[in-house]
C-alpha cells in the first residue's frame, strides 16, 4: 500500500516511526507484502530525528524541561524480486521503540524518575508472495536486541548526592505479517501484525550516596548483578487506500498497540544493600492499549514529483494511577507535511511533523515514592521531528 499517512512520532518509550509516503513505512512495508510490487533490487535509508522539548510544572509553580530533547534514529531496508518471480524478498534494520527522558534532579519527583534511555532494534527478515495479481502476503521473523538505561523508583534517593540506575541488555525473537488485498482499482485494503516480545535484559545496577543524609549513610559506588525480564507490545493495523485519480491517493489507517509495559518490571539483583536496599526491585508503573487514528493525502505530479499531508490522533496509554515522568503519555495530535521526488533510478523524501498533547495533562492522585514524592502536577507535549530518506534501485 502506497501509504499517504504522516510520520508517527515516537512517545517515549517510542513507537514505530511512519513516513509520510509508502515507500518508506519501513516497518508496514516489509510486513504487508507490498514488496512484491517492488521489481528488483530496491535500497532505502533514512534518519529520523525529533526534538522533544516536553515541560512539567510543579503543583508549587515550578517549571522543568525534559533534558534529553534532541535524539535520532537511522533506518535501512532492501528489498529483491525476482523477474517473473511470484516471490519477494526483503531485510529490514529499524527501530521501532527508542528514544529517552531526562529530568532535572530537583524536580521534585527524583524519587520515582531522574532518567530514561531505551535502544530497541529490529532485524526483520520477510518473504512475500504474490498469491494473485491482486493480493499479496508476507511475514517474516524479528529478530530484536534491546538496551535499556533507566532509574526504577528508590526508596532511599532522597538528596541530590545519589543515584540508582540499571543497565543491560538481551535479544528476542518475534515475528511479523501482512497481506494487501487491492479489491478495487481505486480502492487497496492492507493488513499487518509484529508480535509482542519478552526480552531477558542481563546487566547489573549501580547506586551511591556521597553525601549522608540521615537515615541514609553516605557509600561509594556499588555495581551489582542483576537482570529483569522486559515485555514490548503488540501491534495490530489496519488501513485502507482510496485512489480517485492516478494522482491522488488518500488513505485511513487503525492502529492498536497493546500496553506498554517496559518499565513493569521487577529488577533482581544478586544482592541487596541492607537495610536501604532490597535485593529486587519492584515494578512502579503499567501502560494500558491504545489506539492510533491517522489519515492523509498524497498528490503526484508527472515530473516525479509528490506532496503529502497526514494527521494523527493517538489515545492516553498511561493511567493517572500509574503515571510516570519516563513515559510522559498523553492524548495527542500530529500534523505533518512532506515532499519527495522519484526518478529513474534514485529518489527522496523529507518529512516535517508537528506533534502536541490534547493539551496541558494535568497529574493528580498518582502513586508516590517510599519519600512521598509523587509525579502530580502539568505536563505539555510539543514535538518537532524531521525524517529524511533516500532510495536507490538496482
């Protein structure tokens, strides 16, 4: 499917990105089995970068702004069809969770969230199949390492001088599918899956306190095995594309992702630091499902050229109950805009997407530290994010 629909930015833990035209819907285009109407050898890489400046206010009136705001992520896929062949075949690299927060240390809720970073990347071999002239399905394995960094909620972070943070690593395996059913001349109805994943994460944790604060003694640096078991969510769409005319196209896309869960986790370390210290550390908050709206429209012109608008609308996916600074999520909107052109053998796209929360999220009641710090207070969401694009055929 020749997607019209605009960038999905990330929220982080992010999600998929989306460009604004099919070509580059990397994820979609490797799982829906439009490869098959890719003919020969056709290579694509891009960035996709955003620019986070997310702020919080303080039940006391005091502002903070996420630290982490700038970040980027580079994409590449390749894609094989055989001449005559009712087989494709494709690899893909990307990411479709990522990106980080961090938070001043005097914001207040130090005790539950200081820092965030997540790398999750994809290795997604697919075949697809041309079962007719009009339907096509593909699916292939994911094979997904993750590296995450993250502070968990420490009872006993109660100044400045300290830190509790753990890091580590592990892969999975997962799998995605997708069929494109084009029903209609004008009309083409699309399908994709990508599996949840659990991934082992083996590292350690690393804790201090320089400065004693009673009850809290002062220590230098401990690193500790530990480990934890991550689970990433499921992600189900749904679209549908109208062409009116050979230069037009718009389409509607219904996006689930089932809740996100990676910070639910219970740290296990190989020892604790007693008494201020439990050797597992329990998990602080829960994601619920959402789902994702989008529609857009794209003009092609006869020099190759094509322009594209979208809009998004994405659910809250993060309760009040269970709401934590390192997600941020809200209800939220996308505008987006974007331009490419296609030629003989090269081509190019560059995407612009403006991002916003259904406005100010206002926090109250959320569950607090073992301190009685809590996450209460204004959150605003703006992002700006820019996907750029190249691709070339054999």
């Amino acid at each position: 499917m020749d997607s019209a629909c605009p960038i999905r930015t990330p929220s982080p833990p992010p999600e998929e990105k989306r460009s604004p035209h099919g070509r580059q819907r990397f994820g979609d285009l490797l799982q829906s089995g439009r490869i098959s109407q890719l003919k020969g050898g056709n290579f694509r890489g891009g960035i996709y970068g955003i620019y986070l400046p997310v702020s919080y206010k303080s039940p006391s009136g005091r502002s903070f702004n996420n630290e982490k705001d700038l970040q980027a992520v580079p994409q590449l896929f390749f894609t094989y069809t055989p001449n005559e062949s009712r087989l494709s075949y494709g690899l893909g690299i990307y990411a479709p969770f990522g990106l980080g927060f961090r938070w001043p240390q005097d914001s207040g809720f130090r005790t539950l969230a200081i820092e965030s970073q997540l790398t999750y990347l994809s290795i997604n071999p697919v075949v697809a199949w041309r079962v007719l002239p009009n339907l096509s399905v593909g699916g292939g394995p994911t094979i997904n390492y993750a590296k995450p960094i993250f502070d968990p909620a420490w009872s006993g972070r109660i100044n400045p001088t300290d830190q509790f943070r753990f890091k580590g690593d592990g892969w999975d395996v997962g799998y995605n599918f997708g069929a494109l059913w084009r029903v209609h001349e004008k009309v083409s109805i699309g399908v994709s899956f990508r599996s949840s994943t659990r991934v082992n994460l083996e590292g350690h944790t690393e804790y201090y306190n320089n400065v004693a604060l009673p009850p809290v003694p002062a220590f230098s640096n401990q690193r500790v095995r530990a480990g934890t078991d991550v689970s990433f969510p499921l992600n189900a769409v749904f679209g549908i594309s109208y062409r009116p005319t050979p230069k037009w196209n718009f389409e509607f896309d219904a996006d689930y992702t089932t809740g996100v869960r990676w910070i639910t986790v219970t740290i296990k370390q190989a020892s604790g630091f007693a008494p201020l210290l439990p050797q597992d550390i329990p998990p602080r908050s829960i994601g619920q499902p959402a789902w994702y709206y989008k529609f857009g429209g794209t003009r092609y012109f006869d020099n190759g050229w094509q322009v594209s608008a979208g809009y998004i609308y994405s659910e809250n996916a993060m309760p009040e109950s269970h709401f934590t600074p390192l997600i941020d999520d809200s209800a939220r909107h996308w505008l987006s805009i974007g331009t490419g052109r296609k030629g003989r053998r090269f081509d190019f796209d560059i995407a612009y997407q403006f991002g916003f929360g259904d406005g100010t999220r206002t926090v109250s009641g959320s569950a607090p530290s073992a301190t009685g710090q809590t996450a209460d207070g204004r959150y605003e969401y703006i992002s700006h994010a820019v996907l750029v694009t190249v691709g070339f055929r054999l």
